[in-house]
C-alpha cells in the first residue's frame, strides 16, 4: 500500500508540474488560467474523496486503489495529448480533473486499509511510512522531470509528452500492482 500510494504521488506531481509550463508555452495560456487548469484537478479529488467515504465497502480491498490508479493513469495520458496542437484543451482539462478523482479514490482508501491491517503499535510508524513514500517517490520523479525538461535548450513537445510519459507510466505500474492488496482474515 505505501508503493501503490508512493506510485500515485510520483504520477500526480510529475503531471503536475508540467501542465502550467506546457499549457503557457505551448498553447499560450496566461499563468492564471494554467493555474485554473490545476484547480480543477484539486477540486475534482475533493469530489473523488467525498465519493469515496459514501461508497460501500467493495468486495476487493484492491478494487478502490485499482480504479483510482486507473483514473490516474488515464487522465495522466489524456493530459499528455494536449502536447498535439490539434487536441483541443478542454480535453486536457477534463483528463486531469480525472486524474483528481482518481486521488480521491486512491489517497484516503489506502491509509484506511493501512490503518485497519497495521497493529495497534505499529499504526504510527506505517502512517509515517506512507507520507515519507509519497515524498520519496514524488521527489524522484520531480527530479526526473526537471532533468528532462533542462535537457533541451528549451522545453518542449517532446520533453513534455517524456515527462508526462513517465507519470503515466508511474500509474499505470500501480494498475498492475493494486491487485496484490489482499485483506486477509
């Protein structure tokens, strides 16, 4: 659970950083409206949290984890295609609000199902576990970033859609792995 949600803090930032950047110099977007862009993402995994402590407790424990990652991973990609100047942006946007939900989904279910398998005495260490993962994989895949994006002479398609790639990529790993959150009696 501390990788899954390690992986899901590497795909949201990393996507993350680039889209104001992207969204300036690629489509002409003032830092307001890039930043508006972000927000949308921020209010959509307030939505996707809200929605989540309403839902019923799935049949699988990864079922939640599974489907945040998913959501992720496909707003993730959808975001990437706004490097083409024939996609329109709207497209982009509501790809990263999908990516939002998808944190919604992901971020609280995972620290309940953390709590509810760690021991009494253990709960503090693994809580801390989780943050110090998200900073971890966050940290690195921010580092990437940056290395890819002060490669060129200048920022641009390409180095955006490595960028985004990679998030995505991050994502998609944690799709293959959420099915191994297993709750065992």
């Amino acid at each position: 659970m501390i990788g899954l949600r390690g992986l899901a803090s590497a795909a949201f930032a990393g996507a993350e950083v680039v889209i104001p950047l992207m969204l300036s110099r690629e489509r002409g977007f003032s830092p307001t409206a890039a930043g508006l862009v972000l927000t949308v993402g921020a209010v959509s995994w307030s939505v996707g949290s809200w929605v989540q402590g309403r839902l019923a407790a799935p049949r699988s424990a990864a079922t939640l984890p599974r489907v945040g990652l998913t959501c992720i991973t496909a707003g993730t990609a959808t975001v990437a295609l706004a490097v083409l100047p024939s996609v329109p942006v709207p497209l982009a946007v509501l790809g990263w609000a999908t990516a939002g939900l998808g944190m919604g989904l992901l971020y609280p279910s995972l620290s309940v199902l953390t709590l509810a398998l760690s021991a009494p005495d253990e709960q503090g260490r693994n809580s801390s576990s989780l943050q110090l993962g998200d900073s971890l994989f966050a940290a690195t895949v921010l580092a990437l970033t940056g290395a890819v994006l002060a490669a060129g002479a200048a920022p641009g398609p390409g180095s955006y859609a490595t960028t985004l790639a990679v998030a995505a990529g991050c994502g998609l790993l944690g799709v293959l792995l959420a099915g191994r959150v297993v709750v065992r009696a």
